[in-house]
C-alpha cells in the first residue's frame, strides 16, 4: 500500500524535473590551461568574465557557466582527451590553450565538431579557420605598429633582437624598413636560448648601438634588462623599446632611476578606473570565499583580459542569436560524425558583433581578424611607466605635452663626467705650489669652457683625463673604440671636451655639439734661415726686366738724340764762337758724345756741352725726368733691402711638400687630420699618405714629438696638424712658423653619447655664448702671449721689400717715349723753317735744298760740315771797316764740297 501510494509521486517528480530542464537553458564554456599555470590572473579573468556574460544575456533561462580543464602544454594526445571529454559534457565554444602546437590540434577537433573556438594568444594565420576566432591583435596589423612607433621616435640607427621565429613574423615590417627608407640602418641578432645574453649586449655596445628593439617573452624582458645594466647598458644614453604588450606587467624598479629610456605598448589600460575598479572587485569576490589570490590590477596581462573579453565576446553573440532560434548545447563523441548545428551561427555572430572589455572595443574586420584596435605606448620615468601616446590605426597621438616634455630630462642639477686630453692649451695640469684636488688640478680653454656651461646650465662636472690619451679611432679588429669615444660609448664620460674634431666617422657613433672653434689642417715648420747676401744685391730693387728697359731706353735715346742733333740746324755752329766767320760748322752731338750725355745724366754728373736746338733740349729734359723718377726709386728701394733680412722658403704650400723627397713630412696617426689624409681622393693627398706610411723610421708622432723633430731636424721635416695648436706654438716659440694656408674646414665640438638628451641645451647655450663673443675672448686669453717674444721678428719678416718690375715705373718710361716723339715733331719743323729760309736766300727751290741737307745728314760722316755764304746784302757790307766780306777760300771749299749747283761733289 505504501509502495503504491509512492509511484504517482515519483512520477510527478520526475515529470516536473523534465519541465524544469527544459525551462533552464545552461551553455558552457570551456578553457584549457596549462597544469602548470604561473598567473592565476587568467582563470580568475576567465571565471568572472563568465559570471558577469551570464549575467548579461537577456535571453530568460539561458545561462553560461565555465568549464575550465588543465592540460599539459607538450602533451598533444592529452589535450586531445580533454577536448574530447569537454564535447561530450557538450560546450558551446571552447578557449585555448596558449602553446603551439597543442592549440592546433584542439582547433582541428572543434573545426571536425563545428565547435567554436578561440584563441587569446598571439599567433599567425596562414589560411583560413572556418571555426577558430582570435581576440589578438592582427600580426599584420601589430606590425605595422612597430613601424609607426620607430618613426614616431625617429630612430634610423638600431639593433633588433628577436627569440624565435615568430618574432621574425611579429617584426616583418620592421625588417622590411631599409627597403623603403634608405636611411634606416638595423643590425638583427637573435637572443641565445641558453639566456645568456651578455656577450651578445656587449657587442653591440662595443659597436656603438644605443637603441634596441627587443622581441621576447615577458618573462625574458627583465633577464635583457638585468644583464644589459650588468655591462652598463642601462644608462640615459640607451633606448629599449620592447615590443611585448605585457611590459607593464615586469617588475621595471631595478631600472627605474637608471634614466634609461624604456619604451614599450600595452593592449590593457591599467590605469583606467574600471579596469582597476573590475579586478578589485575578483579579489573582493575571492576573499569572501576565503581564497587569498595576488592579483595586482596594474599588472593584469593581456592575455588574462583578453580571457575576460573571450567570455563577453560569446555571451553577446548567443545572446543576439537567441532571438531568432533556441540554442542549446549537445554532447559530441569524437569517434562519431555528429556535429553542432549551432556551432556555424554562434561563430558567425562573433565576429559580427561589438563588445567594449577590458582591451578595448572588440570587433573584428571581414577576414574575420582583430585588425581594429589602440595601443598605450608607454615609457619609464622615474614613477613608473606612464603613457607617452596612443596608437591607432589611424596613426600615432600624444597623450600630453607634459610627459612628452618629462621624457627629455633636463641637464640641470645633473653629475656629469666630462672626459678630456691633457693637452695644451686645451687642458692642461695647473702649476702650483699647493696640492690641489678635483678639478682645481686643471686649467686651459677647456676648462675654462666647461666652467662657463656648469655655471649657466646649473650642473656639476667632475674632470677624468682619458686613460689612453688618444681622442677616439675605431679598430676594425676589436670592434672598439678608443680614446674620448670609447669612454662615452661604453658609458664611462657624459661629455668629451678637447681639440676633438668633428668627423663623419665620428658623428656617426656619437653626438656632437655645434663647433666651439673652427679651424683646418696646416703644416707646421721650422722658420727658415736667413738669406746671406748676394755679391750683387745691388740689382735687387729692380726687376731684371726694368734693367734691360733702362739699358735700351739709354740707347734708344742716345741714338735718337744723336740723329735730331743732325736734323736740327741749330746744333751746328763754330767751332770758336769768337770767330763766326769760319769755314766750316762742327755739331758736338756724336754718336759717342750722345750716348755720354745720356749716361752722364743716369748718374746724375752731366758733361760739359749741352744741347742749344728746341728739340734737342726736349730729349734731354725728357730724359733728365726720366733718370729723376727712376734713381729716385732705386733709391728708395735699395733702402729697404739693405735694412731687411730676407727669409728663404724652401716650400710655400702643400704642393710644393709634395713635388719634392728631401723633406720629411707627418702627423698623428690617430687623429682626424690622419684620416682627412687616409681617406682623401684628392690629389697629391692620396698620395702623401702612400709616402707617409712607406717611412722608416716613422714619420707618424703625437703633437709633442711631431714638433720637437720639426724643430730638431732644421728643415728636413714638416708636421701636419690643426691650424688652432699651430698658431699656439708659432706664438710661443720663434723657431716654428706656419706654412701655406689650410687644407680643409672644420671645428672642434662637444661629443656625447648617441641620443644624448642634453645636445640641445649645450647647443642654445653656445650659441649665446659666440653671439656674445665669449668664444673668441677664451681664445684670445689662452692664445695670445702676454710675452710678445717674437714679435720683433715677425714685424721684421713681414715687411720685407720686393723688387721693382716694370708694372711699377712703366709710367715713367711710357713719359719718356711721349718726349722722345715730340722731340722729333719739332726737329722735323726745325729743319722745315731752316730749309726755307736758305732756300730763299740762295735763290733755290726748297725740295732741292732738302734734298742737299738729307743726303749730308744720312752718311753720318763726320761731325764738321762746310759753313755757307751769306747772303748778297752780307756780302757787300757798309760801314768804315768793312766788318762782312766774303771769304774767297771758304766759297772754294764750298763749291768743292757742294759743287756748282748745290750737290755735293765727288771725290
């Protein structure tokens, strides 16, 4: 009775447990973890992103409830039962696990189940998954991020570091820069898997690489970090950009104050107020449950949200499905063909619909991939990261000019190590009687330059002499480099200072300011001896030229003279003007006698006859102004090469050090005048440096040495250096002089290392300084010598007399010559008006006497010619003594001389 009053009821239990279950729609979602999971973070992501999706759906009894199964990461059969295990329970999506390739196989199962599955990993697609949706960001898309973020910060000069090949496929548009920019220079080495990396860091530090880009697990970043800070890697002068996005969840405090530049990209915002508001809340939720969990909410991984965002993602879309059609899980047997036939929809659904978790707005493009999405790009500064900008896809932004500006700190209040030469004038030990510490133990322009920077820039700066002594040479062999350089590349020096000169080698691996003294190479030699004097030094105030013009103007006027004298009747006189009544006329200008008058006039002593005829004494006052101007400058120049001291220069310029083997030449072979000679294409450059390395013994010397063989050797050797230290030894030291003017054009600057973010305000404060004509007063200070010991000499030297040529007194020639051509104007009008008058006193046509008197003229026979008669009215006379009468015997030699009709007779 009893056993039969039950049955009824326990069909009615039964039949209102079948109404329930049809009333209550639950759907689970699986995730596979792997057993040894470090970051609890995610299954708690996962666990409450299920809770607060399930609370989401509006579809009345629909519900969503997590499966979560741990497998082991390398054990793809295990995997596989899991999977297996979860379609029978029957799920409606899948997530996980994060390892390649455990995660293939279980998207091959839910793709044989039509099963959605997820993925909140990075990873590459190669071909299409009908049944597989990944919340990643896209590679394609990612990468394009790198690129975006390098030019924002412009660098065109790093490093990439990469661990595995799917590095090389996250930075494929990275490597793929030099081709479209042939600006951009990058080295790729890959990271030893032994996690040893600091042969590796310091390579690249010898090398000169400041700026890194580094593809690794989150969980390496720190081990790159610790062992780059172990070789002094982590300092202000290196740049690290990381291109994980779970950089903010290493512990970065070791590195903090380094003022190293930390640069990376986050997918989560950590700092937003319902991200940190969401993760409380988990930790709240477990404390009550008496589970103490250690989740920080500004160390959520990306991986973990993305968990969350997984949960939200297929809650919506069962959700917007539910509206058109019942759905409900099934249980699948891995060794049957059945299928879910939601399993498409809910997939389709997906990646149709838009969520906001906590990476972000969700979606997904029309290939089906997360290609819409930002990025936080964050950098280290001294309170932790904080963000520089966001990246979308629409390009780079900042997020404020104040951490823009906070990234390049200021150099004020900065220790700085400045690292020099001892050298003089440049740096040099003081000379004092007390001990001195610190920097009081130098002085020189540098010192002094450094000083005036400290002062306005407010920074202190502690002086370190370079070990070496050399400025800075790259050795191919090691890889280094020396010197200046190699202290601030390998982080020792902040600053170098000296008569370090600005080269293209140079600026390559560091950074220098603009130039504090510009100069160029010269060659330093010893002055030359004195010139003794010549036997006939006497010549020297006129050019040779000018003596063969004088020479031929003495000549050419004595000869002219000697033929007017002939012309002109008016030098043709009696022999004793006592008695003018002779027989025959005498010209005392001979040819012997002109060129007498002419050379007596030279010298300034004349002679006892003189010219009478107009054009006679023309030639003569043209001459007697010619020999004023020219002795008077012989004169005057003669003066100054008596009481100057000529100098003899056996070479003048480098082309004449080149064109000939008796004088040694050389320089300094680590320096930048070395390479000006070893690199030029230039010739006779190229071929110097040829001479200069065949030497032996060797012509290359530091400066002290190159100066005292310069000076040792009495003009068999030459010094190339730089113009500036030449003309401070020449102004100290009377045996030096500088020869020739400067081979090239360049300047000494301050170095830093690469990137340095003080070049700047070192810059600004130069230029002020230059403007203000501080730079060129702290060279006149150490420049100038106070002692002025040469300087009589040089005044001496530089004022050294040259000779005459003939573009000095060509004038005075020219004058002459004018002279000279009037002077025979008036001869020829002389012996015109001559001709006439004879010719109408003796009753004769003008042409014949012309022709009479030419003919007398041109034998140039004697010096006497034969008087002649008077005129008729002479001839008869008046007066009581008859004082004119005709001299029968002279008209006999007249007639004898001219003949009857005026001709001269014939012997």
């Amino acid at each position: 009775m009893a056993c039969s009053s039950l049955v009824p009821l326990v069909l009615l239990l039964l039949v209102l447990e079948r109404q329930l279950s049809d009333a209550t729609n639950t759907i689970t979602i699986g995730a596979l973890f792997d057993q040894y999971e470090s970051d609890p973070a995610r299954e708690l992501a996962f666990r409450y992103g299920v809770e607060r999706a399930s609370s989401s759906i509006k579809a009345e009894g629909t519900s969503i409830v997590p499966r979560v199964e741990r497998v082991p990461a390398s054990n793809g059969f295990q995997t596989a039962k899991r999977v297996c295990h979860l379609l029978k329970v029957g799920v409606g999506a899948i997530i996980g696990p994060a390892t390649e390739p455990t995660a293939a196989h279980v998207r091959s199962l839910c793709d044989t189940k039509s099963v959605p599955h997820m993925t909140t990993s990075w990873r590459y697609r190669r071909r299409s998954e009908p049944f597989s949706v990944s919340l990643y960001p896209h590679a394609e898309t990612l990468s394009q991020t790198y690129v975006d973020i390098l030019e924002t910060l412009r660098w065109t000069k790093f490093h990439v570091l990469y661990e595995d090949n799917n590095s090389l496929v996250r930075l494929q548009r990275v490597l793929r820069m030099m081709n479209t920019n042939n600006k951009i220079s990058m080295t790729v080495r890959q990271l030893p898997a032994n996690m040893d990396y600091r042969m590796l860091l310091k390579g690249i530090q010898n090398s000169g690489g400041t700026h890194l880009v580094v593809d690794c697990s989150a969980e390496n970043i720190y081990q790159v970090l610790k062992q780059a800070q172990q070789i002094g890697m982590v300092t202000r002068y290196y740049h690290y950009f990381f291109t994980n996005l779970d950089l903010h969840t290493v512990d970065l405090h070791d590195f903090q104050f380094a003022g190293t530049n930390i640069t990376g990209l986050r997918l989560v915002n950590t700092d937003d107020y319902d991200v940190i508001r969401q993760v409380q809340s988990w930790k709240e939720a477990e404390a009550l449950r008496g589970r103490h969990v250690t989740v920080s909410p500004r160390r959520l991984s990306t991986e973990a949200a993305l968990l969350y965002d997984a949960a939200l993602l297929f809650a919506k879309a069962v959700d917007d499905l539910h509206v058109s059609r019942d759905i409900r899980v099934m249980s699948l047997n891995c060794d049957m063909d059945d299928l879910w036939p939601h399993g498409e929809s809910v997939l389709n659904y997906m990646r149709n619909v838009e969520v906001l978790g906590l990476t972000g707005l969700v979606r997904f493009d029309t290939t089906g991939v997360r290609s819409h999405f930002s990025l936080d790009v964050v950098t280290l500064l001294d309170e932790g990261l904080v963000p520089l900008g966001r990246w979308t896809p629409e390009g780079f932004s900042a997020s404020g000019a104040d951490n823009r500006t906070r990234v390049v700190p200021s150099i004020k209040n900065q220790n700085l190590t400045v690292t020099t030469l001892l050298k003089e004038p440049y740096t040099m030990l003081k000379e004092s009687s007390e001990e001195l510490e610190g920097n009081d133990r130098y002085e020189g322009i540098c010192v002094d330059l450094i000083e005036e920077l400290a002062q306005a820039l407010h920074f202190n700066y502690t002086i370190k002499p370079v070990p070496d002594n050399a400025p800075g040479k790259y050795d191919p062999e090691t890889g280094r480099w020396n010197g200046m350089i190699g202290e601030l590349l390998e982080g020792r020096a902040d600053l170098a200072i000296s008569d370090l000169t600005i080269t293209f080698e140079r600026e390559a691996v560091v950074d220098f300011t603009m130039q504090f003294m510009n100069l160029g190479i010269s060659i330093l030699y010893r002055k030359p001896t004195r010139e003794p004097p010549s036997l006939f030094s006497f010549l020297s105030p006129l050019s040779l030229r000018v003596w063969l013009y004088m020479a031929g103007a003495t000549m050419g006027v004595s000869l002219l003279m000697f033929v007017l004298a002939r012309f002109t009747p008016y030098e043709w006189e009696p022999p004793h003007p006592c008695a003018p009544d002779q027989e025959q006329l005498q010209n005392n200008f001979n040819f012997l006698n002109c060129i007498w008058f002419c050379i007596g006039s030279l010298m300034q002593q004349g002679c006892d006859f003189l010219p009478k005829a107009v054009s006679t004494r023309m030639v003569a006052a043209m001459w007697w102004f010619f020999t004023l101007i020219m002795i008077s400058s012989y004169t005057a120049n003669l003066a100054a090469f008596l009481t100057v001291e000529r100098l003899v220069f056996p070479i003048t310029s480098v082309e004449d050090l080149a064109a000939q083997s008796s004088i040694k030449y050389g320089l300094y072979e680590s320096g930048s005048t070395a390479t000006f000679f070893r690199t030029s294409q230039i010739a006779p450059y190229n071929k110097m440096w040829q001479v200069m390395e065949s030497q032996s013994p060797t012509v290359f010397h530091d400066t002290e040495e190159g100066i005292q063989r310069v000076k040792n050797d009495k003009g068999n050797f030459a010094y190339f250096m730089e113009s500036s230290s030449i003309e401070y030894h020449v102004e100290r030291d009377c045996e030096l002089s500088q020869v020739g003017g400067l081979l090239d054009n360049k300047g000494y600057g301050i170095a830093l290392p690469p990137d340095s973010p003080w070049t700047n305000q070192l810059n600004e404060r130069l230029v002020y300084m230059q403007e203000q004509g501080k730079l060129a007063e702290l060279k006149n200070k150490w420049w100038k010598n106070d002692g002025a010991q040469c300087s009589d000499d040089r005044g001496r030297s530089s004022s050294a007399a040259s000779e005459l040529d003939l573009e000095n007194v060509g004038g005075v020639f020219v004058c002459l010559m004018g002279g000279m051509v009037v002077a025979t104007l008036i001869a020829v009008v002389e012996f015109i008006f001559h001709l006439r008058d004879q010719a109408s006193d003796d009753n004769t046509s003008v042409l014949s006497e012309m022709g009479r008197e030419l003919r007398f003229i041109l034998r140039c026979h004697g010096s006497t010619k034969p008087a002649r008669a008077p005129p008729p009215a002479e001839r008869r006379g008046s007066g009581s003594h008859g004082l004119v009468a005709f001299n029968e015997a002279a008209a006999r030699k007249h007639t004898a001389a001219y003949g009857d009709f005026g001709t001269p007779a014939v012997s």
